[in-house]
C-alpha cells in the first residue's frame, strides 16, 4: 500500500507556478528558483524538481488552452507587479533612513 501523499494537487500546482513565475522574473539558474519556494513553502527542492518533471511530460488539463490577449496581459501585469514590488522596496529603505 503506498504512503499518503503529504501535499495535494492544489500545493503542488502552486509550488510549480511559483517556480515558473520565479525563472520568469529572475532568471538564474534552476536549482536557486527550487530552493527558492522550497524555502517559502517548506518543500524540498527535488520534491518540486519532481513534480515540474512530471509537468512538463503531463501538462494539466486546459494549460495551453489560454488565449494570446490574455497571456500578454498577465505578462504586463506580472511586469506592474515587479515594478510596484521595487519601488516598495526603494520606499521602504528610505523610510528607515529617517
């Protein structure tokens, strides 16, 4: 009888968008960006290394299905969101100086 699974689809979804959204906005290399959300979501980096594999053969129902103007528009806002995220952080470095 095999063991419980100790994450569920929606966990491991997640954890691999997480993955692809960090190589996207960072780049570098892969095993950083597993280490990366490993370290956020408490997953060891093969685990992830794993489930992005099994992905990768098996893509999940309806992932390719997104249409172009939607696909560029989370691509601009993704691109807001980094931009908001640096600034946030300029804001917040300044405002401990003083």
């Amino acid at each position: 009888m095999p063991a419980p699974k100790k994450y569920d689809a929606e966990t491991q979804e997640r954890a691999v968008r997480m993955y692809r959204d960090r190589i996207r906005e960072h780049g570098g290399p892969k095993i950083a960006a597993r280490r990366h959300v490993g370290e956020l979501l408490d997953i060891a980096p093969a685990t992830l290394r794993n489930w992005i594999e099994r992905e990768e053969i098996y893509p999940a129902p309806g992932a390719s299905s997104v249409t172009s103007g939607v696909s560029d528009e989370v691509a601009r806002l993704r691109r807001e969101v980094a931009e908001l995220r640096r600034a946030n952080e300029i804001l917040k470095t300044e405002s401990s100086r003083v």
